[in-house]
C-alpha cells in the first residue's frame, strides 16, 4: 500500500493557468499539466530566489522531495517549450498558506510563524 502524499503548502494560486504556442488553437496541440506543487516550486526557487531548503520549508516538504520536484517541474516546462506544447496549472496534493514579506529581508514566511531575520 502507498503512503498517502504529504500536504503540500502554497502562498500564491496562479495569474494565469494555461500557456500555450501562439497562433495554434489549444485544441490542436498536446497538453502537459504542471501541478500546483510544481508551479509554487518553480515560483519559489527560480523566481523568488530561495533555496531549496527555504523552499521546502515554506511547503511543509522535505528538501530531497523539493527537490524532485523542482526537477519534474523544470523538465515540464523544458518539454513543453522545445515541443511545442501547452502548458496547464492544476491540481495536486496542496492547501493554500497565507504568507507576508519580511520587511528586513524580502522573504516570504507563514503569516502565523515567527521569523528570525539574518539580515
């Protein structure tokens, strides 16, 4: 029997849910699905800066499963652009965190947890 997946924490829900090539009709080409996971990942490393282990942190994950799931994440997006895919955000294993900026440091953190700035 497979352990069920541990919940997965995100702070923002995407803008926008559905890229694809210009000039093809949606209907005409094939789809890869990012999960919501894999887009908070992707937003949370490549965007916003963090490490993996602040990353993991902040989604209630452990590093090494962060970091799996970096790596699903980028070979989507990858996949998607060199083959001329569409790409769909939804779904996954996630509970939406309200999280603020530190004002010291720019980083995100749970609005409900204490934060001790390096910075």
């Amino acid at each position: 029997m497979v352990r069920p997946r541990k919940l997965r924490f995100i702070g923002k829900k995407p803008e926008v849910k559905i890229f694809k090539p210009a000039g093809i009709p949606f209907r005409d080409i094939e789809n890869i699905t990012l999960t919501l996971d894999e887009y908070e990942a992707l937003r949370l490393c490549d965007y916003e800066g963090l490490d993996h282990a602040e990353a993991a942190e902040l989604m209630n994950i452990s590093r090494p499963t962060f970091t799996r799931l970096i790596e699903k994440a980028r070979n989507k997006i990858a996949t998607a652009i060199i083959e001329g895919k569409a790409i769909t955000v939804e779904g996954g294993n996630v509970a939406f965190q309200k999280r603020e900026r530190c004002e010291k440091c720019n980083k995100e953190i749970p609005a409900t947890k204490k934060h001790n700035c390096k910075e």
